[in-house]
C-alpha cells in the first residue's frame, strides 16, 4: 500500500475503531472520537475495563487454538486498529509458522496496515485485506492467496456485529464466511449484551453521540453459535471464557460481552 493509496480520513467523525482504540489507552483517535468514548465512560465509567477483558478474551482464544487445538491459521474479520497482543503476535508467538489475515475497511484502519503486515516470525504470514464484512466473497477471495481452505481456519468476529441493526444480518455474515472454511475450523466470536441497565444507558450515550452500537441478548448471540460445537464452557461472558488468572479471592467478574469458541463440526 503506498501514501497515495491511503483514503480521506474524516476526523471529525466518530467511528467505533478508534474509539475503542481509546478506551485501551491507544493514541490512534480523534476529538470527534474521544467525545463520544467520554459520553459513554460518564454513563458507564466501567467501558473502559469492559474493552481490556474483551482484548483479554482475544488472548486467551488464540492461545487455545494455536496451542491445544493446533490451528496454524487465521481470519480476523473487524480486526480494529492495532493496540495490544494482536491475533498475530499471540499466534505467532506458539506457533511461529502460523498464517494470519486481518480483515477491516476503517481508513485509519487502512493507514495502519504496515503496522500490521510486520511478522513476529520469519516462518508465519501476517496480511491485511481491506473489505467490508457484509462482503463475504470478497473477503474469501482475497483471503484464499494466503490461507490454505482445506485446512482449519480460525474465523474472529470480535466485537463487531453491533454496526448490523438486526442480529439476523449478523447470522449471514457468520454463515457466508464459516459456510466456506473446512470441517474443523473454529469460530471465534464475541458481542455486548443488554444484560444491564448500565450498559444499555452507555449505548443510548454513544448513539447519541453519532457512532451507534446495537446491544443483543444473550439468546441471539447464541444462536449465531447454531450449528458449531461450543469449546467448554461455552457461551458465556467473556471474562469467564478459560480466565487464566482469577483477581483476589478467586471471583470473576462477569461483563455485558458474551461469546466462545467453537469448532465446525
């Protein structure tokens, strides 16, 4: 990608990438950005914790697969800006040969790309494709000149179905991309949920705002899981996904993010 392929990027407009690159403490956003990041922190102060265990769900699901279920590719699809232990570095770092394609059409997103297209290993491959996730074929296309389709892949959606207005709209994203990777591949996936009156009051502040996200209920995240086989202990709030560390007094937190891992049988 060279400068004069780099798009317009209008800062005066929030976009959900970089706002959340704000609330992990990232530099890659805007005022436009962080007014709506602080709309939504004075509605529900703890939105910055929730985005650090939704990155922390990351970690440990890519540990998992590239470690126990010895998956060695992956598909990254609203993959966001870099902030920290990307699908890469943390695949990578257990599997060096392990191949990885990011998938996002935000501009800054874009003008990010050599940031991500750096190995951590001289045996893996980290590449980016810009497309849209409604675009399914094109993200298959591009995905096919690196990744091997008769063998598992791992398929992320982290976060970011909230941009479709119904969760049906979601389920045909799910069934366009999984539909076309092998038997054994996994999904990994996760979303915010209305389960609080906290969290619901903070996505009508962002709504606001100009940069709206669309809650779902547990029962719908569940069904995008239809069809595949959960990975114990299932869908659950993502802070209880495998925690590796417990806080003091052994109790973990639960969060209006649910999701899991599962395998394409």
């Amino acid at each position: 990608m060279t400068d004069e392929q780099i798009p317009d990027i209008r800062s005066d407009v929030p976009h959900g990438a970089r706002i959340w690159n704000y609330w992990l403490g990232g530099k890659d956003n805007y005022a436009a950005d962080r007014a709506v990041g602080d709309a939504v922190l004075a509605a529900f102060p703890q939105t910055k914790a929730y985005a650090v265990e939704s990155r922390r769900f990351l970690v440990r699901a890519v540990r998992h697969l590239a470690g126990e279920a010895g998956i060695r590719q992956f598909l990254d699809i609203g993959t966001g800006l870099p902030t920290m232990q990307n699908t890469h570095e943390v695949a990578q770092g257990i599997a060096p040969e392990s191949r990885i394609v990011y998938v996002d059409n935000d501009p800054l997103v874009l003008a990010h790309a050599r940031a991500l297209l750096v190995n951590t290993t001289p045996e893996g491959v980290t590449t980016y494709i810009d497309a849209d996730y409604r675009d399914p074929a094109k993200i298959i296309a591009g995905a096919r000149d690196v990744l091997d389709f008769t063998q598992p892949i791992a398929v992320l959606f982290m976060g970011v179905f909230g941009y479709l207005k119904e969760a049906a709209d979601a389920r045909a994203v799910i069934a366009g991309i999984m539909d076309v990777v092998p038997s054994g591949s996994y999904m990994v996936l996760w979303d915010g949920t209305d389960t609080s009156e906290a969290v619901i009051a903070a996505s009508k502040a962002q709504a606001e705002m100009g940069s709206p996200y669309e809650l779902r209920t547990v029962a719908e995240i569940e069904g995008w899981f239809a069809g595949f086989e959960p990975v114990e202990p299932g869908i659950v709030t993502v802070t209880r996904w495998r925690p590796s560390l417990a806080p003091v007094g052994g109790e973990v937190v639960p969060i209006d993010a649910y999701g899991g891992v599962a395998r394409k049988p």
